[in-house]
C-alpha cells in the first residue's frame, strides 16, 4: 500500500517548488489566442513567438500557448506544453531572451554643447 501511495505522490513531490507556479499558467486554446493577443492585459513573452525551452529552434506556431503570469508563451509542440506546465518558473526566470531579428540599428546623435 505504501508503494502504490508514494507512486502516486511521486510527481508532485518531484514538481513541488513549483506547486504555485503551476497553479498560475493555463493553456491557451487556439481559437483564443488572437482575441489575448489584441487586449492590453496579457503580453507575448520576452521570447516573443519563439519557444522558451527550445529558442534556438524556433517553429513559431501559435497552436500550443500557455498563459503564464499575464505573459502568452507560445511552444513548438504539445510535449514542451506539457513540459513547460510542469515546470513553468524553469524555462522563465533568469533565462535571457533570444534577440530578435532587428533591421533598425540604434544611432545616437549628440547635439549641441556638453
């Protein structure tokens, strides 16, 4: 009895600094995502369409978004949905962002005396 007890307990006991952190981030369904995108409330993510646990491969499909602390989030695949609902504050804080493909180049023009 006490085996099938700690098998059941094993992934909240696993996840459990994140309990809080889990109970904030909810999955976006897809019809929604336009109407979040469009209201001042909620804003996309610092890694703006590309997918926190794999930024560097970037799919940037808005079909698995995650609201996570007034914040959308959007992931490749179902499986780092999953796994970003696990564990949500590992894939988000301290983690810097990938920049973004910026054509402007910040120029600054000093005018006038010192």
């Amino acid at each position: 009895m006490h085996i099938k007890i700690v098998d059941k307990l094993k992934g909240h006991l696993k996840y459990r600094c994140d309990l809080i952190e889990r109970e904030q981030a909810q999955i976006l369904p897809k019809e929604n995502v336009t109407k979040i995108e469009k209201s001042y409330t909620y804003k996309h993510s610092k890694f703006g369409l590309n997918s926190p646990i794999s930024p560097f491969f970037p799919t940037k499909t808005k079909d698995h978004a995650v609201l996570y602390r007034e914040r959308i989030y959007f992931l490749s695949n179902k499986e780092e949905q999953e796994q970003f609902l696990l564990q949500p504050s590992k894939y988000v804080k301290g983690v810097e962002s990938v920049p973004n493909d910026i054509l402007i180049k910040p120029k600054i023009f000093v005018l006038g005396l010192p």
